[in-house]
C-alpha cells in the first residue's frame, strides 16, 4: 500500500506584517511519493505556494522511501511554480538513490540540493 505524510513547518520573518504567511516553508516528506501519492502532494504544495510570501520552500526528502516519474515530475513543476513566483525551492536531506535520478534529468532542471 502507498503511503505519503506530509509535515509543514513555517518561519515567520518579524519585519512581515501579522498574519502574513511564512518566509521560509519547510515540508518533510515521509513514505512514497508516486502515482498514487502525487496527486495529494501537488495539491498541498499548490495550497502553500497561492499564500505568497513564501521565499524559500524547503521540501525535506530524508523520509522518502520510493519515488517515481511521477514524483520527479511533480518536483520539477514545483521548482517551475516556485520560481515563477520569485521564490527558491531547495530539496534538502535527498537519498542518494534520488540524487543519481536527479543528475540523470540533468542541471538543466535547476534543483537546488544542499
């Protein structure tokens, strides 16, 4: 059986004003990021990019245990997303299986890894 949980955790930059959203937004993805789970993944994603005033998304991938086409593709059009809007989107703690992925898309993609 798929399974995807997805833990947001926002910072707030003090100089916004109340109630404005999250500088930085980071997503800690645990479990399978396939056809099954993408659908649900992007629209989570779709909700926390149209608050704006994100800068920075942060999708944390120390969790993943598998990922498809379907989740790669979902990546790509999320960095496509995010920075349309001005933002950076960086995929931190990526498996080293999903990095040799990565670099087989190649640096045309513009992943930001750290």
């Amino acid at each position: 059986m798929t399974s995807l949980s997805l833990s947001v955790r926002e910072r707030h930059d003090r100089a916004l004003p109340s109630g404005a959203s999250a500088q930085s937004v980071t997503v800690a993805v645990l479990g399978e990021l396939d056809i099954a789970t993408v659908p649900r993944f992007s629209a989570r994603m779709g909700e926390l990019v149209r608050r704006g005033h994100v800068r920075e998304l942060v999708i944390d991938l120390s969790g993943l245990t598998f990922i498809d086409a379907g989740g790669l593709r979902a990546l790509t059009e999320l960095r496509s997303r995010v920075e349309r809007d001005g933002a950076v989107l960086v995929l931190d703690g990526v498996p080293a299986q999903v990095r040799r992925l990565i670099a087989i898309i190649g640096p045309a993609r513009g992943f930001r890894i750290r």
